[in-house]
C-alpha cells in the first residue's frame, strides 16, 4: 500500500511539472482550434453576386471596371447592391424626387442639379446582334457637377442594374453584355416598368450616345442613379419613402392654409 502511494505521487508531480512546462503555450495553441462549421446563411441572390467594395477604393465593379492606363486611376462607382442603395439615395437626397430644381437660385435652401433619362441596348444599330434601347432609369447631377461625368461615373451600375432589370439583355450573353452602350436624353416623368418593349424608332431618334469624360475630382456623393423599377429580388426604397411622406406631409399643410 505504502509503495502504491509513493507510485501515485510520482505520476502526480509528473503531471504538474508537465503542465508547468506546456502552459505557456497553450494560448498559442488555442489560437489554431477552429472548428469546422457550414453556414447556414443562405445564399445571396443574383443581385448580391458582387460584394461592395470598401470605400476609398478605386475601380468599379461588374461591366463598369476600370482598365489600367498611364493616367493616375480614378474611382468609379461599383457595381453591387451596395452601390445601387446609396445611388439611389443620392439621387432621392438631391433631387427630392424632381426633375428640375425647385425654387429660385438665389434661394438659401435652393440646390442646381440636372437630370437626365438614361437608355441602355446592346451594340449599334447597324450590328446584327443589336438590340433596341431600354429605358433604364434617370441620373442626377448636382451643383457644378458635369451631367456627362454622372454618366461616366455610374455607367457600370446602370449597365449592371439594366442586365437585372431587362432579361432581354441578359440573355444575350457575356460577349453582348461587353458591348453595351448607354445613352441619354433631356428628363422626362416617364418611366419604364418590366412589361415595356424598347423605344420605336422615332423616339431612339432622340437618343444621344455617352461619352466617356474625367471623373477626376467628382464625388459619387454629388452624383445619383435611379432604376425606373425594381430590379428582381432588390426592394430598397428607404429614403424614397421618407421623401414622399415628406411631400404628402406639406401638400396636406398648404391644404389645410388653403
């Protein structure tokens, strides 16, 4: 029995010396015990294919992805969701839903801004793989902000929001989503929604093709983007709806004063 005891302290003392030594590293080692677990997020739909890009970025995503020249690169606007939410709350921000500044520049609340119709289609008239023109949604451009650099700076978003927005385009394939063009035309308080054909042919007419310009020292803050409808799957009206309220709020005032 005497012996059993001194064998029984031996193993302890052994023990604790041991963990002595190793403990130490144990926070070390605790560092590389990762379980392994599936998600059970689900999976994104198509319009959450692309992952926003962290702001200060430069090169935009999707169709609108900026080629490496000489120049100094400039940032574009991604295109993702991400953007797609915060361009349409620009758009709404500046514009408060019109097409045309309220009020009188002279005013202290008055903002300039220029909006403009945007089309998209695929290739030229002339190309056997064309397609008519699309209306998209309107652009925004505020302050002195150039409308043609809205343009610029957006046109991947809208190429992209376009695919989602018209299957026609989309199934045309990857070769024909490279060849889209975006055009443009004064503003109107037309708005397309899913079931529409594309433009006939006197009203493409009145189409005029973007063309690319600097971007260099434009904020995407002083630019905006609005689909005419929802692209599938994408909801987002947050700052709309607020800004409607806001309108049905003072329409109900001057009623009342009236």
């Amino acid at each position: 029995m005497r012996a059993a005891k001194i064998c029984l302290h031996k193993i302890i003392k052994a023990l604790t010396t041991v963990a002595l030594l190793i403990s130490p590293f144990l926070p070390f080692a605790a560092s590389f015990n990762v379980p392994l677990k599936f998600s059970s997020t689900p999976r994104p739909s198509s319009l959450h294919a692309k992952k926003p890009k962290k702001a200060g970025g430069s090169g935009g995503g999707g169709f609108g992805a900026s080629k490496p020249t000489g120049a100094p690169s400039v940032a574009t606007i991604s295109a993702d969701i991400a953007s797609l939410e915060r361009q349409w709350d620009n758009f709404v921000s500046i514009t408060d839903l019109e097409i045309q500044p309220k009020g009188h520049p002279e005013d202290e609340d008055y903002r300039h801004f220029i909006v403009s119709d945007v089309f998209v289609r695929v290739g030229s008239e002339n190309e056997s793989e064309s397609t008519g023109w699309y209306r998209t949604g309107k652009v925004v451009a505020a302050d002195e902000t150039d409308v043609h650099a809205a343009l610029t700076l957006q046109k991947g978003l809208i190429f992209w929001s376009a695919l989602h927005m018209w299957p026609a385009l989309a199934a045309k394939g990857k070769a024909a989503a490279r060849n889209l063009r975006l055009g443009y035309m004064p503003p109107s308080m037309t708005m397309a929604d899913e079931t529409d054909a594309t433009l006939d042919a006197e009203e493409a007419e009145d189409v005029l093709i973007s063309e690319k310009v600097s971007v260099r020292g434009v904020s995407a803050k002083d630019v905006g983007f609005r689909p005419d409808f929802n692209p599938p799957g994408f909801t987002y009206k947050r700052r709309e709806k607020a800004a409607m309220k806001k309108k049905k709020s003072s329409l109900e005032e001057i009623v009342e004063a009236s």
